[in-house]
C-alpha cells in the first residue's frame, strides 16, 4: 500500500505541480497573466493552433492516401511501400528540419537553381508552412499505420461487395473505404498532433513562438516560473481533450474487427490490381511521402557528414589531435544518450511489471485498488505530456520543497542532476512499458498463476520465476522503445540535464542552433539510426501477423 501511494505521488507530481501554479496567485501574477494575455499568449495560441489545423489535415490527407492504396489494392511494389511508408517513423522532426534548412537555404543548390529559371526567387523554410510540411511527412506513419490496419480487416471485403453491387470505383473508396478509416485516421491524427504540440526542437529552431517554446523562455530566459507554469497548464488542458477524444474515437474503432480478408463464405476477398496511369498514381501517393520524410533528409545528412569529415581530415594534418577530440567528444554524447536510455528503460520496465504484477495478483483493498488503477490512468496520460511540461512540473515542486524546508536538498537532488533527468523520463516514458507489459499479460492464462499457488509458489516466485520467462519478448521490447524515446527527447533533457552533459538530441539541436549543420549531421544521424530500431520491431510484427 506505502510502495504504491509513492508511485502515485511520484507520477502524480508533475502534473499537480503544475496546476497548483494557478492557486494562490498574488496580484503581481494577476497583472502578469493579463500583460501576458495583451502581448505574447495571442501569438502562442495563433501559431499552436494553425500548426495543429494543419498538421492534422496533412497527416489525414498523406496518411490515409497511402493506406487506401496499399490497404486495398494490388500494384508493383506495394511489399516494399507496405513497410517503407514506417521508415519516416525513424526521423525525428526536428532532425529532418536541420537537413531541410541546408537544403533549401538561399546560396544552396535548389535556390541556385530556381533563380537561374525565375530571377528574384526567394524562399525561407524557416517558417510556419515549413514547419507544416516537416511535421506532415515525419509523423504521417501514425494515421498511415492505423488506416492501414483498419482497411485490411474489412474493407478489402466490403470493397469486393460493392464492386459485385456495380459501384464506381472512385464511389467505393469515397462512401466504404473512407468512413471505414475515419475513425483510425481521426486516432493517427491525434497521436501525431500530440508529437506536433510536444515538439521543441522544430519550433525552436524556425524561432516559431509555440507553447513549448514559450515555456522554455519563460523558465529559461525571463526566470518566470508562475508564467512557465500557466503555459504549461495550457498546453496539458489541450493534450487532455485531444487525449479523450482519440479514446472516443478509439472505442469507435471496433466496428472494424473481422475475420481478416475473407468474406462469410470462407473465400480469400481479391484485390484490384492497378496498371497504368493508377499504378503510377499508388507510386507517387506512397513514394513521395518515404523520400520527403525519409530518403531525402537521410542523403542531405549523409552529405553534410561527410563534407564535415573531409574537413576535419584536413585540418588533422595540421593538429593531428583534432580529429581524436572530435571523436572522443562524440564518443561522450553517445555515452550519456545510452546512459540516460539505459538506466531509463530498466527503472520503466521494473515500474511496469510492479505494477501489472499487482492487477493482477488481486487480493487488494477498494482503496488500494482504486489508488493502483489511478496510478495506470497517470502513467499512461505521461507518454501525451510535451517534456517541456513535466519538466516544468517537476522544477515547479521543487522549487516550493527547497523554499519551505531549505535543509531537505530537494533542490540539489532533482535540479540539473541525472536523477531529475532519468524522473522525467519515467514520467513521460512509462507508459510505453505498461501497455508493452500488459499486452504480455494477456497472452498468460490466470490457470497458471493458480497452478504455482498451488504447488507454494509466492507472490514473488511467481513473478521473477514464472512471470519474467514468459514476459522476456515484451519486457525487450517495453525496453527498447523507452530506450528510443529517451534517446530523441529534447525540451526535457534540455530543462534538467546536469551542466556539461549533453545527449545527442541536445548537441545536435546546440550545433545546428549555431548554424554548424555539418557538425550536427553525425549525431543527427546517430539518433535516426537509434530510431530504426521499434520501426524493424513494427515491420516484423506486421509480417508475422500477415503470415
């Protein structure tokens, strides 16, 4: 009982933080939130909410265009869009921003180019519609996965049924197929706009004046942490209705569960088979998104790397220890991304076995089961919370601990100290861990639990002994995809690394904020190449299941 009240307040705390901001206000904070409301929170409310319109449209639009092709008809190449249309699940927005910027800029080669044809042409990146156009094809994987899914339960039958009926093709895909996907896309959609609403990184660096980056000068730059507070409270009251209304629409998901491609009488359904100009169409709706959101960004780095490493050599041969420092700087950022993941993704899996451990081991109070659900609900709220916001919300405690019991070193302990690092990930991370671990749970009969009771197995055996062996593929993967985050997480490893420790998600953000793009291409790469990871595990899972 005293272990899981811990939890709860542990994982609680952030977000109390948070919304305790707003009781007690003096009247100097109530004059600051009106000169806020005059100045600055009109333009962090305009720019967030265009972003968001946007970025949703464009994701349901790219999205569910590659699903319905590949969902429901045959063409050349649809084995290899089926998986690659992941591949942009890899890249974190903010990296491609960092390859795009150098691109595009205005003495690079696509400029060069278009002036020769158009004189005077000039364009930025650095914006809004730019942002839009990052965030779309980095995070269109999230409807494209869930449309996709969708489509190939039912719709392939449905689809055949209606074609039987004489319809149209283009009446087939707009009256069946699409409002068949809608509620999966309307998922997607608000899964990537959370990304979209929690992202620094981007913001940042367009110089975009967004919540998150509203926070992080708010705390950071004007030292105003009621101010970073009720930002961040803004932004969490959003996070929680996108979060129940992806849940709705979750619930509504269920029409959709079948039998898989076949129809009542047992036979395989057939798909339509594209030639011509449609089978060029498929190739453009699933091509384009895999070489803006993956392809693309990865050559542009590949060749900011290795100009950078032709520019180092050179300069070797004159300090032969600049190459040794560059690497063993890199060497250092590797260490503190894997560090930081490491000790992250145990404490996260750990967490998750307690906890799905004692669902199902029964035998609670009302209260302490109430109190153990309350924990799960929180947990799994924390992987929707921007880390700008958690780390607000653990600074915010803090701060008050420190201010009434100044000997408690509350302060020294959270504040800029690997511990507060690795608790913000817990935070945000845990509930990837808990869904891996009880989804593992499901597949374990409860007859087995009761058969090691009855021959003196106790609560603990059972877990380390029964539990753990029959766990070991979700425990691996719970870890690996924390491991992942951790290693992409910015605005919270920004918020509370320790001074002098930089991950590679920091670096690479600190470089390319300093225009040293190509110093930045290695550990942007780095992170990509961390990222490929859980998208193999998604490819592999989607293959067996198709087998």
């Amino acid at each position: 009982m005293h272990i899981i009240g811990l939890l709860a307040v542990l994982i609680a705390l952030p977000i109390l933080g948070i919304l305790g901001a707003w009781f007690g206000l003096d009247a100097a904070g109530i004059d600051s939130l009106r000169q806020q409301m005059q100045t600055v929170l009109p333009g962090y409310l305009i720019t967030s909410g265009w972003l968001a319109l946007m970025v949703t449209l464009g994701v349901v639009l790219v999205g569910g265009a590659a699903a319905v092709a590949v969902g429901l008809f045959e063409f050349r190449g649809k084995r290899f869009f089926s998986w690659a249309l992941l591949l942009p699940m890899a890249m974190p927005a903010y990296v491609c921003a960092y390859a795009y910027t150098d691109f595009l800029q205005y003495a690079g080669l696509v400029q060069t180019t278009l002036r020769g044809w158009f004189p005077g042409l000039r364009f930025d990146v650095r914006g809004l519609p730019g942002a839009v156009f990052l965030f779309v094809f980095t995070l269109y994987p999230y409807a494209y996965l869930l449309a996709r899914n969708a489509l190939s339960e039912r719709g392939t039958h449905l689809m055949e049924a209606a074609r039987m009926l004489g319809t149209p093709l283009r009446e087939r895909i707009v009256r069946v197929a699409l409002p068949l996907a809608r509620p999966a896309l309307m998922a997607g959609a608000a899964l990537a706009l959370m990304e979209t609403l929690a992202d620094y990184g981007v913001s940042a660096y367009f110089g975009l004046t967004t919540f998150t980056t509203g926070i992080y000068k708010a705390w950071m730059v004007l030292d105003d942490r009621i101010a970073a507070a009720q930002y961040a409270s803004m932004l969490l009251l959003f996070v929680a209705v996108l979060l129940w209304l992806e849940r709705r629409e979750q619930r509504r998901m269920r029409f959709a569960s079948t039998r898989g491609q076949r129809g009542d009488d047992g036979a395989e359904a057939r798909l339509p088979k594209l030639h011509g100009a449609r089978a060029v169409a498929a190739w453009l709706v699933c091509g384009l998104p895999v070489l803006l959101g993956f392809v693309l960004p990865v050559l542009i780095l590949l060749q900011l790397w290795w100009g950078e490493l032709g520019r180092t050599a050179a300069t070797g041969f004159e300090d032969g220890a600049a190459s040794l420092f560059s690497f063993s700087r890199y060497a250092g950022w590797v260490w503190n991304s894997f560090r930081f993941g490491g000790v992250a993704a145990l404490a996260a899996v750990a967490l998750a076995l307690s906890l799905g451990f004692a669902q199902r081991a029964g035998g609670l109070s009302r209260v302490t089961g109430w109190l153990l659900r309350g924990v799960a609900r929180l947990a799994a709220m924390g992987y929707a919370i921007p880390g700008s916001v958690i780390a607000v919300g653990i600074l915010l405690p803090v701060a008050w601990l420190q201010a009434l019991w100044p000997a408690s070193g509350m302060g020294v302990l959270l504040t800029a100290t690997s511990l507060g690092v690795v608790y913000a990930y817990l935070v945000r991370f845990t509930a990837v861990a808990v869904q891996s671990v009880e989804a593992g749970y499901t597949r374990i009969p409860a007859s087995v639990d009761e058969a090691a009771r009855t021959l003196g197995s106790g609560r603990g055996a059972i877990a380390w002994r029964l539990h753990v062996p029959l766990l070991w593929r979700s425990l691996a993967t719970a870890a690996l995809m924390v491991f992942v985050d951790v290693v992409k997480e910015l605005p919270a490893t920004l918020l509370l690394r320790p001074f002098d420790t930089d991950t590679l998600a920091v670096i690479a953000h600190n470089l390319a904020r300093d225009e040293r793009l190509g110093e930045a291409a290695l550990p942007a790469l780095s992170i990509v190449a961390v990222g490929l990871a859980p998208v193999l595990l998604v490819m592999r899972a989607l293959d067996a299941r198709r087998n």
